[in-house]
C-alpha cells in the first residue's frame, strides 16, 4: 500500500509540526488512528502568507497550465483510489464500497474544473455609442480560505479546491478535525501533481474557532467558502463582514422526501434508501421528512421495512457493510434523543432500536411523525426514516416549504403536470424527481433560504472564485 498517511498540517509546499498534538480516532472502534499536530497562530499566520505569495504567482499563469496540472491531479487521486478510500473509510467510518463512490465524485470535481478552467469567458458588450468599447473579463478573487466538514472528507475539499485553483485563487483549507487525513493526502497529491509552492495549504486543529478568528480577520484572504452547520455558517458570515469577504456557504438541509400515490413505489422506496442511508444518514441533503401520501402509506410502509431491516450495520471496512458507525459518539446520542422524543410524542417504531455498542445506530423507520416532534425539525444525520402522512399536494407543498431551510428536496410522481407543478412550488436549491441521488459535480449544488449563499460545482462553481472586471475605454 502507497504510503499516504500524515500527520503535520502542509504549509508552503512543506510538512509543519507543532508541539501541542490530537488524536484522530476511528469512529469503527473509537480507537485512535494517530496523534496529528495542532496548529497554532504563528502556523495560521504562516499559511495565510504563504497562500498571499502562491497568488501573486498564480494569477500570472494562464488557464491552460493550471487545466494542465488539476488533470495531473485528477490523475493521481485516480491512481491512488483503493488507499485513499481506505483512509476514508477508516477516519470517517463509511462503508469502503461507499469511500471508493466518493473518490471518484471527488476527483470528478477536478476533472471537471480542470475543463472549466479554460472557459472564464468574458463579455464584449455592446457600445452606447460610436467614441467607446466595453468588455468585461474575470480575474482570480485572491486567497480563499475554506472550512470543510468530516461527512465527505474528499469531496468537500475538491469541490472548493479544484475550482479555487482553476480560477487562479490560492488556498488556506482547515478540514474537520475529525477527518484530516484525507485532506493532507489531497495537499500531497496536489503538490506532486504540480500546485505552486503555497497555493494549498491545510491547517489540522482541535480549534476550530481560533483558527475560523484568524482566517476570516486576515485582510490577505479575499473569500471564505465553508460547509457546516447553519449555526457556524451565520457565525463566519458575521465574521467575514468586517473585511467584506465574498461567501460561499452550503449549510443545513431538512430535505423532504414526497411519495404521492401516483409514484412507481418500489422506485421510490430505493430512491429513498439511496436519499436516507446514504452515509449512514450523515448527508445534508438526506432525506429527513418522508410525506406518503394517505392511501400508498401501508404499501410504502411494507416495502420500506422489508429492505430496512436487511441493512447490514458494521465497520465500514467489512465487505457486507451497508451502515458504518456514526461519526462520534455525541452524534449516536442526538439521534437517540430525537427516536426518544418522537416515541413519546406518539410515533410508532418499526425495527428494533437494540444497542450495537460503540457509534454503531441500527436503522429505524418512525411512522406517524408529525411537526410536535423534534425530528421533524432538525438534521437526524442518522439513519432514521421518518414518516408523515398527507392528503393533498397543496397541503404538502406548504409543509414541505414551512421550514427556514431550502437545501434539498425530493419527489416521486408520474403525473406530468404535477412534476412541472411540485419541482416549481418547492423552496428548495436542488430538486430530484424520481431519483433520490442528485448530487453531480457538473451540475450546480446549492442552498436557499437559511441553507446557504453561492453554488459548487457546475459552471456556477468556477464563478464563485472569479471578479468581473468591466473595462471602459475611450477610442
Ligand atoms: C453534504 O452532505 O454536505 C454534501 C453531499 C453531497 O455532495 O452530495
């Protein structure tokens, strides 16, 4: 196995170790994969300026170089697919047949930015009259800094990275301290594949706050990107106003998932195992709220626990896993809290909750939620289906839009015109109709509402880095 395992965050092309260490645990059996250094303020400090020097080169580099070297990258993530999928799976603890998907929709935002890199175009507009020429072209923002979450280690980071760096930007990364070890492997495939020296750092820290203070008062980083929780989101956005920092935020979801009775159930019952578990349940754009239409409710309801119940809970390592662990144990307790909640509140159970020990949650289907419980209102991030039943589509569509956020959100129909109607009337950034697994690094993946500001992937995503320049000049 190719030696992809390290433990110092990577500043200016150069491994940077500190005194003060913490340990990145497994979650498949809460034993520590090794101890990491802990970044202090010189070492953010150090970053930030080596990302600033990496820039004043990089925006002097033309577009096809840059394609050039993301596809080198691309290549070598490629080539290193099994290790770092087996990283993946040990840090984060999905199952490896899950790790080895995310490799490759990680490298796919590479590769597909590696294209987009070459198409910044610009605009020649029409002048108001005969003395004048107006064009406007797109020039790199400056240094980035990104904050990225533990449920997609490589994805996440690829998906702010590749485009960052095809636009011309450099890049100050801090991944979730929960999962550093693939992003370090990342910075060392990008330095091996070509990155200029600085134009890639990451900074691991148990001290997110400290280092989120630093990156987002530097006057040197120009645009902050960050995928988290709604409730960090608000707090960087608060932070990154006083320098007027561009944003880009994917935040929190609470995805409905609507079944109406026209719908090919055994379609929408995998559609929504593929939307829920998912990850265990630990995707913010998992279906959290199943509306099933009144009269297919016990039909959904049967098939549903037929498959349910076969899902295999394990280490992530396991071939016949389908469900790794959670990713900590405070996650395992929230989810239990919220079963509890629901239970006591009125909702039926279906499949046993039994203990498996450790950050192992067996599967569950709640039938019978309703807008009392708490589950109804936050992220399970586990993998728990919660059922409510419904009457009419006006009446869904309001509940489905009756909650601040507008990430995801997926319905299952076979009438034409209630297709147009529904994907219309839902407040939502991203939509899958029939299809319960949406996410493509071609297409854009985005927010509204209290979800977030800005898309990635797609062509949006190469703007999300770039400045317009309009140039006016007198003939
Ligand atoms: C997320 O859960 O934050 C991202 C999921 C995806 O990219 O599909």
């Amino acid at each position: 196995m190719d030696n992809l395992l390290f433990n110092d965050s990577f500043i200016n092309g150069e491994f940077y170790s500190t005194e003060k260490h913490f340990s990145v645990d497994d979650p498949a059996t809460q034993q520590s994969i090794m101890m990491v250094s802990d970044i202090d303020d010189d070492g953010v400090h150090k970053a930030i300026n080596a990302a600033h020097g990496a820039f004043i080169k990089l925006k002097a580099t033309n577009a096809t170089t840059r394609s050039n070297v993301l596809m080198r990258w691309f290549e070598l993530v490629m080539q290193h697919k099994q290790t770092l999928a087996e990283l993946m799976t040990k840090e984060q603890g999905k199952p490896l047949k899950e790790a080895l998907g995310e490799v490759e929709y990680g490298a796919g935002f590479i590769k597909w930015f590696a294209e987009q890199a070459k198409r910044s175009y610009g605009d020649v507009i029409p002048a108001t009259d005969d003395n004048h020429r107006l064009t406007s072209f797109k020039q790199p923002i400056g240094v980035v800094a990104g904050i990225t979450p533990w449920n997609f280690p490589i994805a996440m980071v690829t998906r702010k990275v590749a485009p960052a760096y095809a636009a011309g930007c450099s890049f100050v990364l801090k991944p979730s301290e929960h999962t550093p070890l693939c992003a370090l492997a990342l910075a060392y495939l990008a330095d091996q594949a070509g990155f200029e020296k600085g134009a890639f750092n990451v900074l691991l820290s148990e001290n997110a706050k400290m280092v989120g203070e630093l990156l987002t008062e530097s006057e040197l980083v120009r645009k902050f990107t960050f995928t988290g929780s709604t409730g960090v989101g608000k707090q960087l956005l608060a932070q990154c106003a006083p320098t007027i920092k561009r944003t880009s935020m994917e935040l929190g979801g609470n995805a409905p998932f609507i079944i109406f009775d026209n719908a090919d159930l055994d379609e929408a019952v995998t559609g929504l195992m593929g939307a829920k578990f998912r990850n265990g349940g630990q995707t913010c754009v998992a279906a959290n709220r199943i509306f099933v239409q009144r009269s297919v409710l016990d039909q959904v309801v049967d098939k549903l626990a037929k498959k349910v119940t076969a899902l295999k809970v394990g280490n992530g390592l396991d071939d016949a896993t389908d469900i790794g662990p959670l990713i900590y144990p405070k996650a395992k307790q929230k989810v239990q809290e919220l079963v509890a909640d629901a239970k006591a509140k009125g909702a039926v159970q279906i499949g046993d909750n039994v203990e498996l020990g450790g950050n192992y949650q067996a599967p569950l289907i709640l039938n019978g939620v309703t807008a009392e419980m708490d589950i109804y209102h936050q992220e399970v991030f586990g993998p728990v289906v919660s059922i409510i039943v419904f009457d009419e589509e006006p009446e869904v569509l309001a509940l489905a839009n009756d909650v601040p956020y507008g990430l995801a959100a997926y319905f299952y129909s076979q009438d034409l015109k209630q297709i147009y109607r529904v994907s219309e009337a839902l407040e939502y950034g991203m939509v899958g109709i029939n299809e319960g697994l949406i996410s493509n690094p071609v297409a854009p993946f985005g927010g509204v509402k209290q979800s977030g500001l800005g898309r990635e992937g797609g062509h949006q995503g190469l703007d999300e880095y770039l400045e317009e320049k309009y140039v006016c000049m007198k003939i």
